[in-house]
C-alpha cells in the first residue's frame, strides 16, 4: 500500500484527485496507475484502470488471473467492472468512498449475483493516511 500511496502522490503533483493504483502478480509488482483523468481528457483514466491496462500488456492477457489490487481509494462502479472483466482475484484497498465506492459502501458489486467472478477484498489497509490524503488535496481545492 506504501506504494500506491506514493502513486497517489505523484497524481496529486500533476493535479489530480491522488489516487495510486497496483497489480502485484506472485509477489512481484507487475503494473501500477495513478489518476490521470484530467491531464488525459478521458473520464476512464482512473489509477486501477491503468493500472489494469498496463498489468494486461505486461502479462499479454486480458485475464489477470491470480492477481492483486492495492488501491488507496474504493473503486468505483466502472472499476469494479473492469476488475471483475480482467478477473483480478483480490482487492486491498485503504480508504472507504461512502458516496462512489462500489465494494461495500455505496455499492457491494464484488459478489454481486448477475457476475460469475467474486473477488475478495480487504478494505482500510492505511486508511487513515489515504483518508487525509483525499481530505487535504479537496480543502486546498475548494
């Protein structure tokens, strides 16, 4: 999670909501993403997404079969998904999102019944220092 963390600060260095993303495949670090929605006009540039992207390419595969997600933020309904199309088996994620998080707080999608790929998670992996990392970069915003 240290790792996504320092994701989502370099996120937050080019202005976006910092938010860091990473695949980890037999313990090794296969891919990683930060918000990039902004700098690249694209509403679908969210850390796990190009995170899921680069982890496809690395692997030639679509299918991440056997991976994990850390993510510093709950991942929203159009990450949910992606995840579940790529398989991902498992997702760590710090911070809840109470108005857009499609894991348990929303929403509850990772075991919906209308999907055949149930994926495990853990939430609140550093949640505090994720937490008051979104918090801070919103205050400086508004």
């Amino acid at each position: 999670m240290r790792k996504a963390i320092a994701l989502a600060h370099q996120a937050e260095q080019e202005g976006e909501v910092p938010v860091g993303a990473l695949i980890v495949k037999d313990n090794e670090c296969i891919a990683e993403g930060y918000n990039l929605p902004i700098k690249n006009c694209d509403p679908t540039a969210h850390a796990e997404i190009i995170a899921l992207r680069a982890a496809s390419a690395w692997l030639e595969n679509y299918r991440l079969v056997d991976c994990t997600l850390y993510v510093t933020l709950e991942p929203c309904v159009m990450c949910i998904g992606a995840i579940q199309h790529a398989r991902i088996k498992r997702i760590v994620f710090a911070a809840t999102d109470p108005k857009r998080g499609a894991v348990c707080s929303a929403l509850s999608l990772t075991k919906a019944d209308y999907s055949n790929h149930h994926i495990e998670w853990t939430g609140g992996v550093l949640k505090d220092e994720c937490s008051s990392l979104l918090t801070d970069f919103f205050k400086k915003r508004r």
